[in-house]
C-alpha cells in the first residue's frame, strides 16, 4: 500500500435498506457490550433486511481513544479492510482495560506511549498496522467520523440510530431480540 494511495474501507457489514448506525468508543465499556452484539444482531435481522454501520465517537476522557480510533481506521486501509478494523475493535475490547486509565486519570497507562498501544493492538489482534497508522492524510477518515457524529448531535457512546434518527431508547443491555423489533419488525 502507497501512503499516498489509500482507502479506509466503510465499516459497514449487511446489505439491507434498513440502515442502524451505532456510534461507538472502543474502550468505553458500554460500547463493548454493544459491539459484542453486533454479528448476532446482522445475523436475527437478516444481512439481506439491514446495513450496520459502525461510526467511531472519539471521547476525551477515555484517554487514548485518538490512538484507538486513528489505530481502527488505519487497520481499514489494510488488506482485510473492515474485517481487518474489526479485529481491532475486537482485541481493544476484548482487553479494554489495558487500554483504559484508572478513573480517566491514573494507573499504569500513565507511562504508556501511543507506540505501545499501538504494540499492544498489533499484538492482540495480529494487525500489523504501524505503517498505517503514520498516513498522513488519515486524519480527513477521522474528522469525517468526528463530523457525523457532532452534525447529528451524538455526545455519549453507544448512541445508535435507525435510517438516520437517534435512538434513544435502544441501549447496550438491551437484548438484540429488542434492536432486531425496532429495525425489522
């Protein structure tokens, strides 16, 4: 892959009309639990009835979730493309408290550089994707991400929305049986 000739791959997975777009942090705990339900979800509604689109909510206070997020949609420029992106989501989750701070501000992330996230993420997720990381340019796929969820008025993750309209009675403890109604009937 050139640096200068890339293309982040959609993190979209089903073919359907209905779309649900779910607004994630990948260390936020919450959109973990929401991310985990996502394949069963693809697979209740049918890949043929709904598209899932994942757009990533980069928030402050979860303290390396720039890292995270630029990490994700580089591993999208990758052969794989969103496959590859979702092992990294997958690993991030998986060891979500590794990535984390003690309550935002403390414990031994405090001593962690991007590079050893980004060792960690390769090493969980078998994603190779330090190269990526450093285009140059990657910054325009995460200000789109960015802008779609402040023209939308997205603030907490998850959010999720159906056919472009916040949800907010849908939440990650709900069952998928529960989303899968909403969306399909």
């Amino acid at each position: 892959m050139s640096m200068t000739n890339w293309k982040a791959d959609p993190l979209e997975w089903g073919n359907g009309k209905r779309i649900f777009e779910v607004f994630l942090e990948p260390t936020c705990p919450y959109s973990v639990k929401a991310f985990r339900k996502l394949d069963g979800l693809l697979k209740l509604a049918g890949e043929d009835r709904i598209t899932i689109k994942i757009r990533l909510q980069s928030q402050p206070w979860h303290m390396f979730s720039g890292v995270i997020v630029r990490a994700i949609l580089a591993a999208s420029t990758l052969e794989g493309g969103k496959e590859s992106a979702r092992k990294v989501l997958a690993a991030v989750g998986d060891h979500r408290e590794e990535f984390e701070f003690a309550h935002h501000a403390g414990g031994p992330n405090m001593d962690a550089t991007p590079n050893d996230i980004l060792k960690r993420i390769a090493n969980y997720s078998g994603v190779q994707l330090a190269d990526a990381f450093a285009i140059a340019d990657l910054d325009r796929e995460i200000k789109w991400h960015a802008k779609c969820a402040r023209q939308n008025g997205i603030h907490v993750s998850p959010t999720f929305m159906i056919d472009g309209l916040v949800q907010p009675d849908l939440g990650s403890g709900d069952e998928i049986e529960v989303w899968a109604k909403k969306l399909v009937g």
